[in-house]
C-alpha cells in the first residue's frame, strides 16, 4: 500500500477501499521493516492507532479536517505536549514536553496523524545526519550514503514512504539539502511565515519550519495550514497567506535568473551542472526567459551563515546547563563543575565546536571584526538579492553540488563538510523561499534536486511554478 498524495489516500477512503486505521497499520509494518535506516527515534504506535479511529469517525460523521489520512513524521526539535523532545541530544535525553508548537497543534486541528519523532543532526546542526546521539540516518536509496542534514530523517521517512510527509527545520539548507540526497520535495517558505513557537532553536534569525512531501500539491496545502500571525512569534509577517491554485493554465512567460559561478564551481558534479543547463534550455524552449546574472557575494555566503549562526547557537545553547532541565553529570560536585561536566558529557563533538566557534566571535576584541561584520555583509546580500528579483521572477540552481556522500567519511578539516550548504545559505540569509525539486536522476543511481528561489513571501508563485516543473518532470 503505497501513496505519493493526500488526495490518492482521501480518494481511497471515499470509495471505501481505505480506513485511516489501516493506512496507519501499514505505515507502521513498513516502518518495522526499515527499521535500520534509523530514521524514526520514537514511534507513537498505540496513539497513531488510537488517533487514527477517531479520525474515521470523523469522515463518517463529515466532520473531518483538511489533513484527515495525512500521516505525518516530526523531527526531534519540535514540541509535543507531553511526548519526548531531544533534538536528538544526549542533554536533552527523556525530556518531555510541556505543550505543542504552533506548527504540530494546527496539524493536528486538521486531523493530521503524528506517527512519531524522527532523528536529525544533534540540535539541528550538520549536513550528514551523522551528528545524532542516536546514530546516523541511512539514505534508502542506497544504505551506504548518508540522507543529509540536518532534517536527514525526515527526508528519509517520506523517500521511504514510512509516512506520507513529515516535518523539518531550515537554518542554511536543512530541509532543501536532504530532500536533494533522498529524492523528495523539501520547502523552506520566506522567514516570518510559519511559527517557531515549540521550535527548539539553532540560530533564531534563520530557522524556519518546512514540510518533506512527495508532491508539491501536499506542500502546499501543509504550508497553508502551518503559516500565518500567531501571538507567540513576534518575528512573523502580517502579510496575507495567499492560496495556492494548481488549476490555472500554464504560467506566462517568467524571467528566471541563474548564476554563471554555481556551474562553473569546479566542486559541482557534471552530470547535475548538465541537468541544470538541460532545464535552462527547455525552459528557454518554453517561451521562458533564462539568464545569467552576478552576484558577488557568493565565496562569502557560507562564511557569513557560520559567524553569524554559531554567534546565535552559543546564546540560545546556553540554557543547557544541567541546573534548569536535562541532562546533569552524576560527576558533579559543585555548581562549576554542574556546568562544565553536564556541557562536556551532554553536547556531541559538532555541537561544542560551534559553540566554542560562536562564543570567540562574540568575545570582546573580536566582536566587531567577526560577528558585526558578518551582519553588516549580511544586509548587503539581502539587498543584492532583492536587486536581482527586481527583474526576475525566480532563481534556479542546483540544490547541493553533489549526490549524497557515503556513511563516516573522514574529513582532515571538518569544515569541508560546511561547503555543502554552498547554494542553499542565499535563502535564509535573505529571508527568501526557497525549495528543492526531485527532478535528477545520477548515472550512479542516486537522486539529485533542483533548487528554485522566489521573493519574500512569494510562496504562492514559487509553488504553483514549482508544480508546472514537476509535472514536465
């Protein structure tokens, strides 16, 4: 039993050849069977059952939500009322939840059924998945390569159809990457658009919360239901949330921007820059105008997202202490010791390197050669790329330079692996949407995706084009 859409399964029901109990069921038998993939750390059985029966009733009864068969994954940085959240930590180990975020309580006020919490990066932070407490999260099209970060398992869980779609987290690629090495549609919308209220935070100025589905039509309608005002964000827009309408005929002649140094980066694998030009010469073909613009700030992109993320993460990880809540070493004597030993033994190698990062480059001495200076290039980027949409309705571009990597790859520099985020930081640097779109197929068997950037809150125009490559496929 297998589904790539919300309105396949909600047709299935309405003839009568499905029941949300037994979607659920099936769910949970292909979740057991790929249990090595790690990509559920917690799997909410008995209640996703239980849910599941009361949802049936409701169809019976017309009183369902717009997501009634919608069985969805959350990754471990969202809350949930009295269910554990680790963001996948050793310091945050068995800690339950107090309330829902804003994002899972509007899922589940449209009948949505949370299936479980899946791994990810320890507090959202890598490109691999390898960064979890719990082990890393297998790519299921090959089990040897990693399924991406930070998001990696829940891009994993909908590739593998263990869940029909399944939330993740965006800081400077999490979602869009991992959608491009497992295959899937992954949707970061602009920042101030959805909550991120029950969000546990990485970098506060760029996270935002994004859905992994199959088909754009089911990120579209979880995007419309997630986003919006919310009295617990004070960073979200006003703005309208505008529908989306996959009905309408092709779309007019648009003006889509390329940069000429993402494919000509000697790291960007062959056969995505030829997919990529394929694509720019048929949407040419289509009446499209394609071309290539400057844009000078790409070499300093990742370094700007780096200063100012880590400068973020050593204040917002500060909390962790092993005084208020979670982890504290049974080693401890004293309140110094507290701190220092629960940090030590509670934070994973990666998760300390960027503290330590954030903290020196918002010491006093290095404050303004760092950190200040990293916003003050930030806002000219952001200025930059609003230039460019001056004239231009999207930017397109591969998502990742290459397919995903394998399992436990050395690194002499472990930065390296910060290079992958090399086409994706623009994104949340700026604030704009952005979204990944399984349209490349490797020679080596492995998927590849194509990234589309619009304007701040363009949402509905990035989608509905989204949906027009989808179907040219």
């Amino acid at each position: 039993m297998e589904f790539n859409s919300l309105s396949q399964i909600q047709e299935e029901i309405s003839s009568g050849n499905l029941s949300c109990a037994k979607l659920v069921d099936s769910y949970l038998d292909r979740i057991e069977e790929n249990k090595d993939l790690n990509a559920f750390l917690e799997v909410y059985s008995e209640e996703a059952r239980l849910l599941a029966i009361q949802v049936d009733e409701k169809l019976k009864n017309g009183k369902a939500g717009k997501l009634a068969g919608m069985v969805i994954g959350i990754k471990d940085n969202f809350c949930f009322a009295d269910h554990t959240v680790s963001a996948s930590s050793k310091i945050l180990e068995n800690f339950n939840s107090l309330f829902s975020g804003t994002a899972v309580e509007r899922l589940l006020k449209e009948d949505a059924i949370i299936i479980g919490r899946l791994n990810c990066d320890e507090f959202a932070m890598g490109s691999s998945n390898e960064y979890s407490a719990y082990g890393p999260v297998k790519n299921p099209n090959d089990k040897s390569k990693v399924s991406g970060g930070s998001s990696g398992g829940s891009a994993a869980a909908v590739a593998a159809k263990l869940c029909l779609a399944s939330l993740g987290s965006d800081t400077g690629g999490s979602i869009r990457q991992p959608a491009s090495f497992c295959g899937v549609v992954g949707f970061k919308p602009s920042y101030g658009r959805i909550s991120r209220h029950g969000l546990i935070a990485f970098a506060s100025s760029f996270d935002q919360i994004g859905p992994f589905t199959q088909s754009v039509e089911d990120t579209a309608l979880l995007y419309e239901i997630m986003a919006g005002e919310d009295e617990f964000d004070s960073t979200l827009s006003s703005k309208e949330v505008e529908k989306t309408d996959f009905n309408k005929p092709e779309p007019k002649a648009l003006r889509i921007a390329y940069y000429n140094e993402c494919l000509d980066n000697e790291n960007l694998d062959p056969e995505i820059r030829q997919k990529t030009l394929d694509l720019i010469d048929q949407l040419k073909a289509e009446g499209h105008t394609v071309e290539p613009v400057e844009f000078s700030w790409l070499d300093t992109m990742v370094p700007i997202y780096y200063v100012i993320t880590t400068a973020e993460a050593s204040s917002n990880l500060a909390r962790y202490d092993g005084v208020h809540y979670g982890y504290r070493s049974p080693n401890a004597t004293d309140l110094e010791s507290t701190y220092k030993l629960s940090r030590t033994e509670g934070f994973g190698t990666e998760v300390k390197r960027r503290i330590l990062l954030g903290t020196f480059v918002l010491s006093s001495g290095y404050y303004d050669a760092y950190y200040g200076k990293a916003q003050k290039a930030r806002r000219l980027v952001k200025e930059e790329t609003q230039k460019i949409f001056e004239n231009f309705d999207f930017i397109i571009s591969p998502t990742t330079p290459g397919t995903a990597f394998p399992l436990g790859q050395e690194y002499k520099d472990p930065t390296v692996l910060y290079l992958e985020d090399i086409f994706t930081v623009q994104a949340n640097i700026s604030g704009i949407p952005a979204i990944s779109l399984p349209l490349g197929k490797h020679s080596n068997g492995l998927p590849f995706g194509m990234q589309l950037m619009a304007p701040a809150f363009g949402e509905k125009e990035l989608l509905e084009f989204s949906q027009y490559l989808m179907n040219k496929g």
